[in-house]
C-alpha cells in the first residue's frame, strides 16, 4: 500500500511501567510473545508525529542490530512497514511489506514476534474524534448556508483561542474556547435560508427565528457528553455585557467568559470581512467601534486583549 502524504495524528504514548502492566493510557503497544517478555510500548519520541515517514514509531529487534520494520500511526490506525531486512517481516505468519495492522496481530520482527495490542483509550479518543469532527462538519454547513460568511466560524474560532490564551487561560483551556467558537452558531442549522439570507431589515417573527440558534445549538449538541462544558458558552454568545442580551439577559461575569470572547472575536471578524454591501472596515474604524461598546454590548477586558493584537491579526477576506 503506499501511505498518503498527509499529517500524522499526535499520540500519547508511555513507556510501560517497570512491572510489565500496561498502563491505561497506552493506545498501542507491542506484547513480545517469549516467556517473560515485558510489553514494549509504541513509545513516542515526539508529541507531535510530523509529516513525513522519517519519523513514527521504529521498531528494533531486541537481538538484531538493525531495524526490521517500523510501526507508522496515520490517523489513529497503525501500519507495519517492512523495511528490507533480509529476515523479512512477519504479520500472522506470512511475510509483508507494509500492511494494516489490527489488535490482535501477530508480527515478527527478524527473530522475535509480538502481539500487537490497541488499549481501549484510543477507541474513546478515536471515537470523540469523530465525532467532534462530524458536529464541525455540521457547524461549517450552517457556514455555508450563508454564502456572504464563508468560513467566518473557523476564523472566529482562531480568533477566540489567541483571546483565550491572551486573557491567561491555559492551552487546554483556550482550546476548548476554539471548540465552543468553531460550533457557536451550529444553532442556525434550524433557521430557514430565506430568513439567514435576508438582504433587508427582518420582521418580527423572523428575528424570533434568529433568537432562537444560542438556545437551538446547545440543544444539537446536547447528547454530546464530552461537549457538556461548552453548552454554556454557545447557549450565552449572543447576551450583552450589560444585560440587554438573549436568551437570558445575563450581565457582566455571570455570561460565560467563552461566550464573551466569541462574541469580540465573531464582531471583529465580521467588521474585519468584505461583505457584498461594504468592505472590510480600517482598523481605526474597528478601534473606535469597539471602544464604544466596550461595557455595554462587550466585555471591557475581552476589547482590550483584541485592541491589544488588533495589529497582528490577519486581515480576513
Ligand atoms: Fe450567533
């Protein structure tokens, strides 16, 4: 098989613990089948696997001095890659030159054979995985149901993680302030397309329409257990600082901080965007906006961490 050119998953793997038990947090591991064998994790010598082939998991005979195979970890599923020895390498028994490899399987590097074993964390992370990325797919067709935004979700959700970190968060933190961004409007997946593409003032009824996507998102994204802490922040994005908001009327500190950097960074941005009926607005012009509805409509602290990189962000398109 050939391995596409494409960017390696980041793994966490350990070493096994001096006791031959595998700890719970190892995905992969290679069990190798003498008596006594202590299991040899898929040790990853880098958080990050990169591009490139150069780098994954090299698997050494324990009694040969030089490499038989290699383990590559694409996208959470492994692959054992032959690397020319003159033994060959084994997967249950018959000789291969880079195949798939499943829990279970046995392989033979030169003399000795290990089982190769996939611990149950990579299931569920694999599983999160999957499906944040479906809810994400889901968030940029709401994107795309209004043509003049684009991918104004993906931007907002840059946009809010350097926020994020700027306001003191820690990384773990400011990611999931991108999450709850990427997935803030995924709500008006329920609003009809004549409503969201409306050119002139909306009435009455239509504008309930639109109130209801913070409330409508939350509830989509629900039964997603592993989103549970990012439902306040979508519920919240469209309060104001200073109560005058929906859906609940939320004031200052009581609307999620998230929420409050959703709502500079997706103002910015759209200020900062072409749009048919106008350019993209100066910086000074976004200056003095959210100046001026700074502890009203915005957090103060939020304006003053996006005037502070206004600078260093990238103009959107
Ligand atoms: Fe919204």
């Amino acid at each position: 098989m050939q391995f596409p050119d494409t960017e390696y998953f980041s793994l966490e793997l350990a070493s096994p613990q001096g006791d031959g038990a595998i700890e719970p947090k190892h995905q992969a591991c290679l069990i190798p089948q003498a008596a006594n064998a202590t299991p040899f994790a898929l040790d990853a010598p880098q958080s990050i696997v990169g591009r490139g082939h150069d780098v994954d998991y090299c698997i050494n005979d324990v009694r040969a001095s030089r490499r038989h195979a290699k383990v590559l970890a694409l996208h959470n599923r492994y692959y054992v890659q032959d690397l020319g020895s003159t033994n060959g390498t084994y997967l249950n028994g018959d000789r291969i030159e880079n195949e798939r490899l499943a829990h279970g399987d046995l392989i033979t590097f030169g003399r000795t054979q290990f089982r190769f074993e996939i611990g149950t964390d990579l299931d569920a992370n694999y599983l999160k995985k999957l499906t944040l990325d479906t809810v994400t797919s889901l968030a940029e067709a709401v994107d795309k149901k209004d043509p003049y935004t684009g991918s104004h979700s993906q931007s907002v959700a840059k946009i809010s993680e350097r926020l994020a970190l700027a306001l003191g968060l820690d990384q773990a933190a400011a990611e999931r302030v991108r999450i709850a961004a990427r997935l803030h409007d995924i709500g008006k997946i329920g609003v009809p397309d004549a409503v969201l593409r409306k050119p002139g003032p909306l009435t009455a009824a239509e504008f309930a329409l639109i109130r209801k996507h913070p409330v409508d998102g939350a509830s989509i994204l629900a039964p997603l257990g592993f989103l549970a802490d990012l439902l306040p922040a979508i519920r919240h994005h469209h309060e104001r600082f200073d109560g005058g908001g929906y859906p609940d009327g939320l004031v200052g500190a009581a609307i999620p901080l998230a929420s409050r950097i959703i709502q500079v960074a997706d103002t910015y941005h759209a200020m900062a965007s072409n749009r048919p009926y106008r350019r993209a607005q100066p910086p000074e012009f976004i200056r003095t906006e959210l100046t001026r509805h700074a502890g009203t409509q915005f957090d103060p602290e939020v304006i003053a961490a996006l005037l502070d990189m206004l600078s260093s962000l990238h103009a959107p398109d």
